[in-house]
C-alpha cells in the first residue's frame, strides 16, 4: 500500500508539473493548426516604414514678369579724326634699282623674283606736262609806258599746254590810230602777232612750249622761241 501511494504522489507531481508548463508557454508562441469554416478569413494591413504622403496642391497663380517697352539706347559713334603718324623716310628709296635687277626685263618678273610682288600701282601727284611750266611773268619783263599798261590771262585747262592771251591797253583815256602786239625772238626783228585791236587796246594769244618758250600760230604762219612780248602805240591823241 506504500508504493501504490508512492506511485500516485509521483504521478499527481509529474501532471502538476506538465500542467504549470502548459500555463507558461507565450501567447505568441501558439499556432493554430486549423481554421474552422466559419471564421472570417481578413487581410492584414501592410505597414511601410514611412508613411507616404503627396505634397499639398495650392491654387497659386502664376505671374509674368512684366514687359515693358523701354526705349533702347545706343551709345553715340562718334567720326573720331584719323591721324597719320609721320612717315619716316624710306631709306631703300635711295638704292639703284638697276645695279640689282636679274636679267629679265618685264618688271612683273622683276619684282616677283625680288621680292615676290606680282602687281606695281604707280601713284603721280602734282605732274605737269613740260609745256605748262612756262614763266607767266617772262612775258612783259619791262615797265609799260605811261599812260599804258600790260597783263596776261591764262586760257588753258589743267593737264593742257598752257595758253596766254597778252593784252596791250591804255589807261589814259587816248585814242590811238593802232596798237601793235610784237614777239621778240632770237631774231633781231620782232614779228607783229596782234591778232585784234582796237583804238585803247591790242591782244594776241601764245602758248607755252616745252623747251619753256612761248610760240604763236595763226593761218599764215608759226612762231616759235618767242622770248618776251612788246606793245607798240601810235598816232594816240587825247
């Protein structure tokens, strides 16, 4: 009888012990094993980290910046004057061209062999033809009478040989029965050239030559070298 209650007191302790570690176990620690057909089947919510949230929309309005017409200005050009710096002498105008030209003779292959110029502008200022050079003042070389006077008046164009007409006149109020206009060469006697007169005054028309003398041609004749120009008056009266 002793181990019969000796067994069940083993016994009765090992179910107390069984039942207390039952009552132990965590609440998450126990799984269904079978859902019955009844229950509701509902879906968890998903959790995200964060929750996500839209940026909140507002009705602003969207403004321009204005547009206004202001007037544009430029800055004023001004024609600043041109100033050329002084041109020092070219001392290679000095050299004799001629001692270094090769052989050729046309002086497009001159200068291009030189220095590899293939065209030449020739620039000419201030030309005269010889016959425009004569001295004006050569004609009457000596005083007028009294009572009488003389002068020139150039009738020629640039770039033609120049044309004098010589006048003979008084200025004393006398008449004379005629006025002679006479060229003085190297001849010893001068040569009349008037070509019209009247009872005050005489004129005739030379024109320079290019030796620097004066000439005077008319339907008769030519005369040449002339050197200076005399006036003759005769028969003048009050």
């Amino acid at each position: 009888m002793d181990s019969y209650f000796l067994a069940n007191l083993i016994i009765s302790l090992h179910l107390s012990l069984i039942e207390s570690c039952v009552r132990t176990i965590p609440p998450e620690e126990v799984y269904i094993t079978s859902t019955p057909d009844n229950w509701p089947i509902t879906e968890e919510p998903v959790i995200t980290d964060k929750p996500i949230t839209a940026a909140p929309v507002t009705n602003v309005p969207v403004t321009d910046a204005p547009v206004t017409d202001a007037p544009v200005t430029e800055a004023p050009v001004t024609d600043a004057p041109v100033t050329d710096a002084p041109v020092e002498p070219d001392p290679c105008a000095k050299c004799d061209a001629a001692a270094i030209q090769p052989t050729p003779t046309d002086p497009a292959v001159i200068y291009s062999i030189q220095t590899g110029i293939t065209k030449l502008v020739c620039d000419f200022d201030m030309c005269a033809l010889p016959c425009e050079k004569c001295n004006l003042d050569s004609l009457f070389p000596y005083p007028p009478t009294t009572g009488t006077f003389t002068y020139s008046i150039v009738v020629s164009g640039p770039g033609e040989c120049t044309q004098v007409e010589v006048y003979c006149q008084r200025d004393d109020g006398q008449s004379c029965t005629s006025i002679i206009v006479e060229a003085i060469t190297s001849s010893p006697d001068p040569l009349a050239i008037t070509e019209r007169a009247t009872d005050t005054y005489a004129a005739s028309t030379v024109e320079c030559a290019n030796d620097g003398t004066f000439s005077y041609k008319n339907a008769a004749f030519t005369l040449t070298q002339i050197e200076r120009v005399q006036c003759v008056f005769n028969g003048c009266t009050p």
